[in-house]
C-alpha cells in the first residue's frame, strides 16, 4: 500500500509499505481522510521533536472498516469510524479513573513512531479505539472529531459553564474547537484574539466574537468583546508571549488552561499567578468520554463544521502543503488528505 512517510526535516514522501493485517481484537480501516495538525507540520519541520524518520503520522482521520481481526464482534465491516488515538492500558490507576490521558504506559495512534498511521492507504487499530459514525454523516466530518474532542477537553479542563466570559487565544483548528467547546457548554461570552484575518473569519463564522490584537490595547478590545475581563482563558497557541496576554488580560482568581503547544518552554510571571489567585492547567488529549461525547456531538450535524475546513488535497498534493504549512507559506487553516484523491465539493462521496 501507499504512505506518506517522514524521511527527515522538512520531507516526507508517498512510499511502499507493507499492507497491514489485524490480529486479534483489531480492526482494518481504509481511510477517506486524514487531517493535518499542527503538530504534525511541526513535526515535519523537526520544531517539536515528537515526530521521528520513517513514521507514518496522522491522527485526525475518518475511514470504513474493512477486515475484521479475531474476536471482534461489536464493529462491522463497512462502518464509517474515526479512531481515539490514545491507545491505554485499561490496568492502571489512571484508566480506571477514566483518565485515560495519564495512563503512564499510554502510546499514541500518529504519535508513537513505531505505529503505522493515517496518513496511509489503510492502517489497523485495536477495535476499543474505533466509534463508530452515522452511516449517512458526511465522511470528512468525521475527521474533524479528535481535534474537536482536544477542545472540548481544554474547555472542561477549565471548568466551562453559564457563568464563563471565555476568551481564547488563537484562533486555528484548535483555537476554533475551543471556541465551539465552549458554546457546547454555555459559556455566556466568547471571544477570540487572533491577528490572522481568515482565521477571525472562521471564528466569528462560528458565533464568537474576535479580536486582532494588533490593533490597540489588548485588555480594553478583550473587555468591549466581553463585558468584562475573562475568569476563563483557553491558550490555544502555547507560547510565552500569548501567555503573558493571558495573564494580562484575565480578571483576578480566572482559570487559564494551556493547550497550545507552540513551545516546549515557557516564561511566565509567578507574581501574576499567585498574587491574582488565578490557576493554570495543563490539557493534552481527553478522556474515552470526552471523545465518544464529540464523536456522538458531530453525528448529530450542528452548524458550523464545514467552516472548519479550507484544504483538501490528494496524495500528490500532499508533501507540498506539508511543506508550505510548516513555512508559513499557506493561509488553510485545516487541510484534509485524501488518498482517493481530493474531493471536487465539501461533499466527500463515501
């Protein structure tokens, strides 16, 4: 079969791979489409060093099982599924909390380098992994599923509700699964800071109000948006600059959750933390919940979604848009790959 493989910085190429076969307890999944993240183009760039020489990545996909392995029997052949990526150990105090993120022997589907993934013709994946989709869902939605489910999770994290005036840093695929998160959880206000006007668009598209936070005072533009200061503020691009607008910005005792992550080190200003009582959390994946709850979430078809996707490409197209992601080159703000070829309409023929 083929495969988009990284041979190293800045290349990645369509290669042979050997076709996969599910053993026991897995299933076969053709793919119809795979999402590039951001920390996938990182990745390519070698930015963010979890991506490694000769991995198959890709983990926001939507697919049709094709083959079943032995002792499978809660799935079928022909299903529309998209895949949990975090593969837990169901043993450890963790999982059986529910917290499946912190399992310590936790791997990850697009992550772990020794996983063939998405980004291929067809892949196996162990079947507690997979859920199943409504059979007449527009397939690319389903592709849409785990980084909505990482926004959701970012926005329970921070404790989102009624009470929340919300404002979200960055408005990417993350920045506007944050954004739809805290709508689903009936945040009073929403408003995103961005300084890219395409990516505004998106948001605003999406009901929330926007910021360009070069074009004054941040803290009065934040405050007009949202009838006050935030007690709750989603970084969505994880740097220490945005950080610092975070701190800057949120009301005495607000929540700020980091799940950007645009840097592997931060600086930040302790006194601001603790001398306002605000609390910062950390969010990465989400719980087997969280991600069947938005995978049930895009089944249903709430407005919005198709706003979410700007690019799609086939196989051939693909190393380039890799390529002009990771340089800055391209304005798409989710690009989806299709092996079968790029659709010719949003409407991706299953």
């Amino acid at each position: 079969m083929k495969a988009l493989v990284l041979n190293g910085d800045y290349d990645i190429s369509l290669q042979d791979r050997p076709e996969p076969e599910p053993a026991a307890g897995e299933v076969l999944v053709e793919v119809i489409a795979t999402g590039i993240c951001g920390s996938d183009f990182h990745g390519y760039s070698g930015e963010n060093g979890r991506r490694h020489p000769g991995q198959v990545m890709g983990h926001e996909t939507v697919g049709r099982i094709v083959a079943l392995g032995a002792a499978v029997d809660d799935h079928q052949i022909g299903e529309l599924v998209t895949v949990n990526p975090v593969l837990n150990c169901g043993d450890c105090d963790a999982c059986r909390a529910g917290q499946q993120a912190w399992c310590p022997n936790r791997s990850l589907f697009g992550v772990t380098p020794e996983i063939s993934a998405a980004f291929a013709e067809r892949f196996v994946i162990r079947a507690s992994n997979v859920i199943t989709l409504p059979a007449d869902l527009p397939p690319e939605l389903g592709a849409l599923v785990e980084p909505l489910a990482v926004g959701y999770h970012a926005a329970r994290r921070g404790g989102c509700g009624p009470q929340d005036r919300v404002l979200v840093i960055g408005g990417g695929p993350i920045g506007q699964a944050c954004v739809l998160a805290a709508h689903r959880l009936g945040a009073s206000r929403v408003a995103v800071s961005d300084p890219k006007d395409t990516r505004r668009a998106i948001c605003a598209r999406l009901g929330s109000e926007t910021i360009d936070p070069a074009a004054g005072e941040l803290t009065d533009a934040v405050e007009n948006a949202l009838g006050g200061r935030p007690n709750l503020v989603l970084d969505a691009v994880g740097v220490s600059a945005t950080v610092a607008d975070a701190l800057t910005v949120a009301g005495l005792g607000a929540r700020i959750v980091l799940v950007g992550m645009g840097s592997p080190q931060l600086e930040l200003s302790a006194y601001a933390v603790s001398t306002e009582e605000r609390t910062l959390f950390g969010s990465f994946t989400y719980t087997a919940e969280e991600f069947a709850a938005t995978a049930a979430w895009v089944g249903s078809r709430p407005a919005g979604l198709d706003a979410l996707i700007d690019g799609r490409v086939g196989w051939e197209d693909a190393p380039q848009s890799f390529d002009d992601l990771a340089r800055g080159a391209s304005a798409a703000s989710k690009i989806l790959v299709f092996p079968g070829g790029a659709p010719t309409s949003s409407a991706v023929r299953s």
